[in-house]
C-alpha cells in the first residue's frame, strides 16, 4: 500500500504546498441513502475540476470499493488500493490508512463513513467538513429527523443533504428544523461530472 | 434573478425536461392579466436567436407568470461597468447584432413592433451573441400610439417618448440605439447637443450621432439601413480578420519549454481578438491549474458549458476525463498546449504560435522547437520573450525572418496597449494571411507526395535486395 502511495502523479499544485489534508466525512442516516454513490461524485468534482488530488476511503464494512475495484480491472478480485479518473480508492480503510493519506500529499480526503448506526459517529465529527446525507422517502425519513435532532441537542453542526424524496418534503423539513436542506442533483454515473453537479458543488464548498 | 419596474423574475428548473427557464412574476395590481399576456402574444410570434423563447404563460389569484427561455449571460450595462468601455471594433460588432434584431422585430407583424425601451440593462450578452430582453412596453405602431402615459429609460429613451403629442415609430427605437453605441464605445450616455470626443472615430461617431438626431427625420429611416452603415465600418478589414470572421478556426499556442510565457502570450491574443470583434475561447489543453487557480483566487464564474469568465476573458480550463460538458458555441478556439508541442501539432490546428524563451540557455530549445514546427507544414509564428533588441535569435534554415516576432513587455496582459495591438495585429496577419492558407494545402500535398515516393522507393530497394 505504502508503494503506492508515494508513486503518486503529477503533483502540480495551484493551492500551495499540501501540508495536511482537507478532511471531508460523509455519512448516511441509513442504508441506500447513497453515501457512496456521493463519495465518488464528490471526488470527481475535486478531482477533475478543481484538479486536487483526491483519496476516498471507505471506513465501513459493505465492501463496495472491492466490488468497484474488481469491476475496474476486470478480474474478480480488484487491488486495493486502486485508481480510478486520477482519484485513489482505499477499501476496507482505517487509522492506518488515514495516517497514510494525510502524510501522501493530497489536498483532500474523503472518507465514506457508511450509515450513523455503524458506530463510526465519533471519528465523522472529528472530520473538518462533514457532510449528512438523508433521504426523504416516507419509510426513510424517520432516521434522518431522528438524526438531526439528536444533534441539535448536542450542538454539532454539519451540512445536511439529501438525494430522494419530493421537493415539498425538503421544504417542510427546511422549515422544521430551521437549517438548510440540500437536494444532491441527480446523476446516473457517479464517475461523469455534468454542468449541474459543477454548480451544486460550487455551493457547497 | 432580479426585481425591475414591473416584477420579479425567478430562476426555475423545468421537472420534466431538466432544463432551466426564466419566470417573470407581475402583480396583478400592478397590470391586468390581459395587459400582461400582450407581452407574450407579441413574442409567440418572434423568431430570432436575439429574442427569447416564450414557453408558456400562467395566472393565480394575484400575479401573472410568463415562463421564458432561460439566458445566461451579463447585461451590456454591467459589461462596461466591469471592464470599462468597449473598443470600436466590439461596439460596431455589437450594434450590427442590435440593429438586426430591431430590423426583424419592425418587420415581424403586419405593423411594425416597436420595443420602447431598448437599454444597456435590456441586452444580455450570452456567449457574444446579444439578446433582447424585456418587452414589457412593446407594442405594435399602432399601440403604441395611442394615448396615455408613455415610458422609456432616462438617457436612452428618444425626445418624443417625453412628449404625448409626438408620434412614435421606428426612428424611435433607432434614437436608442445611437444612445446604446455611445455608451458601450465611451461608457456614458451621450448629452446633448452631441459632440464626440477628439479621439472617437470619426465614422462611428457620425452613426451614433446620426441616430441621436432630435428630428425624427434625420435619423436612419430603418434599421437596415442603420446596420449596413455599421457593416461598412467594419468593411476595412485584412484578410486576417475575414478568415477570423467567416468559418471556424483553430490556433494553437505551444511553449518552446515550461515557463516560456504561453499562457501569457494566449490571454493576450484571446483579448485582442475580442477587441477586435471575434469572439473566441481560450482552451486551456494542459494540465497547468490556471483554470483552477483562477477560480480559487478570483471567484470568476463557471457557465452551464463549464467556461470560466474572468474581466474580458473566456477560458475553458482543463478538466478531468470525468467531466463531461457541451460543445461552447465558439468558432475561434486558441489552445494553449503549454511545452506539449508534439500534441499540438498532432491535432492538425489551422496555425501555430510558438512561444519561445530567447535566453541563451534556452536557444537551443528554442531552435529545435522552431524546426519541428516547419517540418510540420502548418502556417506558423514564432514570438520570443525575454529577446533583448541587440541580441541575435539563431533560425533554422528555410524559415522566414517575417514569422519570427519579439513579445513588447506587458505585465497585465488582460488589458491591451495600442504597442500591443499592433503586435498581435502583425502575429495574426502573419499566420492568418488567405496565401498562407493555400500554402498549406500546397505543402501537405507536397508532403503526402514525397512520402509516397519514398515509399515507392523503399519498396523497389526490398525488391532489389531479395532479387
């Protein structure tokens, strides 16, 4: 793993020299919600438009990147880590990796978190950006006002997105917490960076 | 998107088709649906890629909606409060787009349409294409002049807007027009009497000051006739700029080394052209961050196509192979290839520009990017940076001393000086000359015929050999 992540590419760099890594946690109020589906859209807007250099780990135990991995090289069972549109996969990562990536130079790390029930709550909030994702369909959205309040009363802070659900459901829930409420644009291929996604991740970040 | 005299337009996304449109919301207590809807019934009619699309229009209990083509650009008014006053060449380029609109909307209807309140803030730049925006007081001849309260801008509005009595026409819109090139060309709108500057162009100065005229009778009678004055300005042109102007060209910009000065030299150019009234786009084809960081340090904005606008500048960055954006409607394209000088002749461009460093530790590079540029046959310039006046630059056999130039010194290089522009006016004239056209074809087939003989040639060695 280490081998890999000196090699490294082209490291130009219009944002200064890398000392540590942005740190952005993703996390989802239940399954399905799309995290990772999320992670990799986010990393490809890092990547290919703002041209940073990008890692994203998958810190949950669904086994997506291997599957990702193995669909990428054709083979049945992918590298880890492996490469994809010049942004780096990490599977089945942890502290070990982590502490790698932040000292590899890149501007940004990614670390899908899976859902809020997997007991990865403390390492999210210790992210510099984290980022909830909930979904709004009727037998969903229980979880995500479970979670929103829960950290109204401890105080946390964090940006709240969603990607199913009607848009009068965003509203009401707007209104009802009192912070804003995201919708992530749609998109079919979480690796295709489209005029909309630039525009909503200009707003975001 | 904003608030005006009438009411606020919103931005809205279509569900269905995933397309943006523009809402305009009036208040029924501010004009009935009727008033409203004469609006849109007079631009269901129009065709013209200068005037909005008209989807659809819509009432509630308290406000009539009219659902148009969404248009994404700046206003004229905000062009020149940002960038400051056009060149000559951009107002005429401009005005010719204008009056062609304002032709076609007096000879759309049975009667003329009159706009009524033509204004910098009314014409929004979309990729240099001009588009007529609020029709909110259009009428047709007759309309608009029946009595009651009339209306225009301050500044733009003609001398029988202010008056009831007065009958409006054509020539009145042809008033505001005048106001409109006077503004872009010196950023203020004009007083009267009208008396140009020294140093405005005679020739422009004696249109606007023809559309201006307080007697309706001395202005243009059309619009027509108010365009192809402006065309006759522009005729004074070099082959250069006719070949600019008439079909789609691509020029390449290449380094003799990293740091050469390319992007510089590019920025330039893409600017100068603009002043000249040639619209391009500035391609950034390596990986060298300028789009990135320009958008990190100066917050300039991206575009649906993924084009950052910056002061008077259009520049696609590069982006990953992940992105996936449309075609921008440009027909100039300058790619900057940075040292990928082998890339950018493989890619066939119409000419190339290749930026060299003149310092002595760099003329050998120098040298040998400037041979690899002849051996390709591709028109070409070569501009050389950092090239002391005394000093002698070494060339390769067969090239002509004419292609070869020295970039002045410019440290800003989104503001062109007049030295500039008669540098770039002789880069352009140099690579772009009808001849030289011809020449490259001459010299492909010349090249496609000796490769074949030496083919032919090789083959009839083999031949011997195995005999």
């Amino acid at each position: 793993m280490k081998k890999f992540a000196k090699r490294g590419w082209k490291l130009g760099n219009p944002f200064g020299k890398v000392e540590t890594p942005e740190l952005i946690g993703i996390i989802g109020t239940g399954r399905g919600t799309g995290v990772t589906h999320f992670s990799v859209m986010t990393a490809g807007y890092l990547t290919g438009v703002m041209r940073m250099r990008c890692a994203v780990l998958e810190w949950n135990h669904h086994e997506s990147f291997s599957r990702m991995a193995a669909a990428c090289s054709c083979e049945k069972k992918g590298k880890n880590p492996f490469r994809v549109l010049e942004t780096d996969y990490f599977g089945k990562a942890g502290i070990d990796t982590l502490l790698l990536c932040k000292k590899s130079g890149y501007h940004t790390v990614i670390v899908d978190y899976g859902t809020a029930k997997e007991g990865n709550l403390d390492e999210f909030f210790r992210c510099s950006r984290q980022l909830v994702i909930g979904s709004l369909s009727e037998w969903q959205i229980g979880e995500f006002l479970e979670f929103e309040k829960r950290g109204m009363k401890t105080e946390k802070s964090w940006d709240s997105l969603v990607s199913f659900g009607s848009e009068e459901a965003r509203k009401s829930l707007e209104k009802r917490l009192k912070v804003p409420v995201r919708r992530i644009p749609f998109s079919i291929d979480p690796f295709s960076v489209t005029a909309e996604t630039i525009s909503f991740y200009e707003q975001l970040f | 998107m904003g608030t005006g005299r009438e009411g606020t337009v919103f931005l809205a996304v279509h569900l269905g088709l995933e397309e943006y449109r523009a809402v305009k919301r009036v208040s029924k207590s501010f004009l009935n649906y009727e008033q409203f809807r004469r609006e849109a019934l007079i631009l269901k009619e129009l065709r013209h890629p200068g005037i909005p699309i008209v989807y659809d229009v819509e009432e509630d209990e308290s406000y009539s909606y009219l659902i148009e083509e969404y248009l994404e650009g700046d206003s004229l008014y905000d062009l020149v409060k940002k960038q400051g006053h056009l060149s000559r060449e951009l107002t005429i380029f401009y005005g010719i787009q204008l009056a062609s609109i304002i032709n076609y909307l007096h000879l759309a209807g049975t009667t003329p349409i009159l706009h009524l309140d033509l204004q910098p803030k009314n014409l929004l730049l979309c990729h240099d294409t001009i588009k007529l925006i609020d029709f909110g007081l259009a009428a047709s001849l007759k309309e608009a002049n029946k009595p009651g309260e009339r209306y225009g801008t301050v500044g733009c509005a003609a001398p029988e807007q202010y008056e009831a009595e007065t009958v409006l026409d054509e020539r009145t819109d042809i008033y505001a027009i005048g106001t409109i090139l006077c503004y872009l060309h010196t950023g203020k709108f004009p007083q009267m009497p009208f008396i140009p500057a020294a140093s405005m162009d005679p020739g422009l100065a004696a249109v606007i000051g023809q559309c201006i005229c307080k007697e309706k009778e001395n202005r243009y009678s059309t619009a027509q006739e108010l365009m192809e004055q402006l065309r006759q300005l522009k005729e004074t042109e070099t082959d250069a700029k006719k070949r600019l102007q008439s079909s789609s060209l691509t020029i390449a910009l290449s380094g003799s080394k990293s740091g050469a000065g390319t992007t510089h030299i590019g920025i330039g150019l893409s600017v100068y052209l603009k002043n000249q009234g040639i619209p391009n786009l500035l391609e950034e084809k390596q990986d060298s961050f300028m789009g990135a960081g320009l958008f990190k340090f100066t917050k300039a904005k991206r575009d649906s196509y993924g084009l950052l606008h910056y002061r008077n500048l259009i520049i696609k960055p590069y982006y990953g192979a992940g992105v996936k954006l449309k075609d921008p409607p440009f027909h100039v394209h300058l790619m900057d290839w940075g040292e990928n000088l082998s890339q950018a002749l493989g890619m066939a461009p119409d000419a190339v520009i290749l930026v060299c460093d003149a310092s002595i530790w760099n003329q050998l590079h120098a040298f040998e990017a400037v041979e690899e540029v002849i051996r390709s046959g591709i028109p070409y310039a070569v501009i050389y940076n950092h090239w002391a006046i005394d000093k002698k630059i070494c060339i390769p056999k067969g090239a002509q001393a004419s292609v070869f130039f020295r970039a002045p010194f410019f440290s800003d290089p989104f503001t062109v000086s007049n030295e500039l522009e008669t540098f770039y006016q002789a880069v352009t004239n140099e690579i772009l000359a009808e001849t030289r056209g011809g020449r490259r074809w001459d010299l492909l087939f010349m090249r496609w015929g000796k490769n074949m003989i030496n083919k032919l040639r090789i083959k009839e060695r083999c031949l011997q050999g195995k005999g």
